[in-house]
C-alpha cells in the first residue's frame, strides 16, 4: 500500500514539472514570435512607439494624446496633441499660457497669479487676508467657512451641521443637527418637543422633573422628591447617603471615600481609608497600629526600633547616629547640634551659643554672639574688666567713664 502511495505521488509531480515546462517553453517561444504593428506596419518597440495609430521614433518624437510632435531642446513636455517647453509655458488640462517668470499656476483649465491669488476648486480669488471656502473665498478675520461650502460672518452668525445660523435667532444647534429653541429641547443629541409635562432633558428625551429624576441617563419616578442622584442610580435622603457614587445608610455615619464610618467609634485616614480611634492611628493615608513598632514621623511611617525621626527627617540607628539635629541624625558622642546646625568632630571644650558652636576655652558667648578671648559680658558685646565697665548694656572705658543710674556720663561732667 505504501509503495503503491509513492509511486502515485512521484507520477503527479513529474506531469506537473513537465506541464510547466511547457508552458514555459510555449510561452517564450511566443512572444519571441510576436512582432507588434501600428496601423499594420511591423515595428521595433525598443526603438519605435504606436501613438494612436501612428508610429513614431522614441529618440526624436512624442506621443501627445495622439498627436506625433517632435523633441527638441525647446519643446519638452505635451500639452494636448501639441508639445511645448515647460521652463516658459504652462499646461492647464490642455491650455496652453506664456509663463515666462513662473508666477502662474493651474486652476483647473484657466491660470492664475501665485503671488497674488489663489484657486479654489477651480476658481480664482483675490488671496490677500482671505482663505478658500469650497469653490468661493471669505475674509478670514470677520467671516469663516461652514463645512467648506458656505460663508458667514463670524459676529452674527455661527455654523451648525453645514447649515448657517443667526446667533441670536430662534434657531440653535443640537449636536450639529438646527432645532427651534421656542418650541423643541435638545438632548444631549436628541431633538424632542416642548410640552407642559416634559420640561427637561434625560439622555436624548425629555421628562416632567416635577415627577421623575435622571441620574446621567437613568429616569426613575419622584413624586415626593425624597430622592437624589448618587452617580447612575438614586438614594433616599431622608435615610441614605451618598459617598462617591456609593450609597450608605446615613443614621451615625460619615462618608470616607466610598465607604462609610461610625462617628462615634471610627474615623477617616486621608479619605479612602476606615480606622479604629482608639487602637489605630492614620499617617500619610496609612493606618497604623498605636502599640506598634510603626510611628508616625511628619505623615511617613517610620520603625521605632530601627529608625530615628528627626522633624520629618527618617534615618536609620547605627553606631554613628544616636540623635537629631533638626532633620539630619548624627553622633552625639562626637558632633554638636547647635538649633539645627550640626558640627562635626567637636571636642569636648565646645558648647553652643545660640545656633553656633563655639570653644569655652578660648571665646566668649554673649547672648548668641561670639567674641574672641575669655572676657566678661554686656548683653552681646563683651568687654575687659581691667579697663571696661558694663552701664546696663553698654560698654564704657573706666578711665574716661562712669555709670549714673543706668546711663553713661564723663567722669567729672556730672554726680551720681
């Protein structure tokens, strides 16, 4: 049976191959027969061409449309039956015009000036301050162009639909669609008629808002309008609440987010998230376990047993960071924080004065100001006892001073 099969399939691809074979042959043989006429004159189509009856010779004639011309160096485009030279003249579906300096351009069969006009589907307009509206022209600072077949003046008028409209006119536009805004109401697209019961829009038809009401497309009945919309369905606002499209029983409870809340017992973290007032806490929008190892640092959780927080500042413990100095952690065995400014590698002979740091040994802190040397203070000026005095709050020379009652006088000038 298999043999059989082979043989079979080895016979039909032998006829196939010999079947192509030749028509291939065949068709070689025929088109290196074939010898084309024009108007019964055999001719070499490499070197000669048929136009419309008429041989010519492809090396020093064109075929245009039918009309045998001669090439020269002048003549070197068709135009209809005739040829011409395209660098001085211009062809306009068979219009022949003089183009010596190249200004002009086709506008269907006549020209037109480039420089100074314009073609509109085959008309010619003045093109200064103005465009093209479908075959005719319009200014384009007061006038504008409906749907490219009409003109109107864009201070009274508007386009709907193709159709020119008068903007203060009993006519308005639905959705590009006129209707009478006296008699009809446009809804959202559908154009329904006024009546006594139907006095507002739902979707694309209109109803009694005395009776019914529409939650973006959905109409339901109102007859006691206790009800009100909460996104596509409605809720009973004597008894119900509405929270981002959701509705709640409304009795003791608050919205967050889309969820609802006990007032009493629960409360809202960053409105989407519920928490426990009394075991839970809310940072950043994360609800946090009070007696936990998570804290809270300026709205970002922190680990208490890892993590310092320093005004905001998040830093993890380590041997080289035991404290806070404003938002930045540092050694406090090694540095000094002076009100948020930190000093590296101070030694033990530095203390603070005010937000500087300074050496007890060698300077002198007055009131936030640092002087040089050990001296004595005057408010923030320091002075030598040896031959300065302090009056209240200034510094004056003993040998040429004194202090009256709080004020300095010259010794001599006047008794205390």
């Amino acid at each position: 049976m298999k043999f059989l099969l082979a043989f079979v399939l080895a016979t039909t691809l032998t006829l196939v191959w010999a079947k192509a074979s030749f028509e291939e042959d065949f068709m070689e043989e025929l088109l290196n027969d074939y010898t084309p006429k024009c108007n019964n004159e055999a001719y070499d189509r490499t070197t000669h061409g048929c136009c419309w009856s008429q041989l010519y010779d492809r090396s020093t004639q064109y075929c245009c449309n039918g009309g045998k011309q001669n090439k020269t160096a002048e003549q070197n485009a068709c135009c209809g039956t005739s040829n011409y030279n395209k660098n001085t003249h211009i062809c306009c579906k068979g219009n022949l015009e003089s183009n010596e300096d190249g200004i002009k351009k086709c506008c269907s069969k006549t020209t037109y000036n480039s420089n100074s006009q314009m073609c509109c589907e085959g008309k010619v307009h003045e093109s200064e301050g103005r465009k093209c509206c479908g075959k005719e022209s319009y200014n384009k600072k007061t006038e504008r162009c409906c749907k490219n077949k009409n003109v109107y003046d864009r201070s009274s008028e508007y386009c709907c639909g193709g159709e020119v409209l008068q903007r203060k006119g009993d006519t308005g536009c639905c959705w590009y669609k006129p209707y009478n805004r006296n008699t009809q109401y446009c809804c959202n697209g559908g154009i329904q008629e006024k009546t006594a019961q139907q006095n507002a829009c739902c979707g694309k038809s209109n109803y009694n808002k005395d009776t019914h009401i529409c939650c973006k497309g959905n109409l339901e009945s109102n007859e006691d309008g206790s009800k009100k919309c909460c996104s596509k369905t409605t809720y009973n606002t004597t008894s119900q609440m509405c929270c981002e499209g959701r509705v709640h029983e409304s009795e003791g409870r608050k919205c967050c987010g889309k969820e609802s809340y006990n007032k009493k017992t629960e409360r809202c973290c960053k409105n989407k998230n519920v928490y426990d007032r009394s075991s839970e806490s809310c940072c950043g929008g994360e609800v946090l376990q009070r007696n936990g190892d998570t804290g809270c640092c300026w709205y970002k959780p922190y680990n208490r047993n890892s993590q310092y927080c320093c005004d905001g500042g998040i830093h993890d413990k380590t041997d080289d960071v035991n404290a806070c100095c404003g938002t930045k952690g540092y050694d406090a065995d090694t540095d000094i924080c002076c009100k948020g400014n930190l000093y590296s590698n101070a030694d033990e002979n530095k203390s603070c004065c005010k937000d500087k740091a300074y050496d007890t040994e060698d300077e002198t802190c007055c009131e936030g100001t640092v002087h040089d040397g050990l001296k004595e203070c005057c408010g923030k000026a320091s002075y030598s006892e040896e031959s300065q005095g302090c009056c209240g709050r200034v510094v004056y020379a003993l040998q040429t001073d004194k202090c009256c009652d709080g004020k300095v006088v010259a010794i001599g000038e006047e008794t205390c």
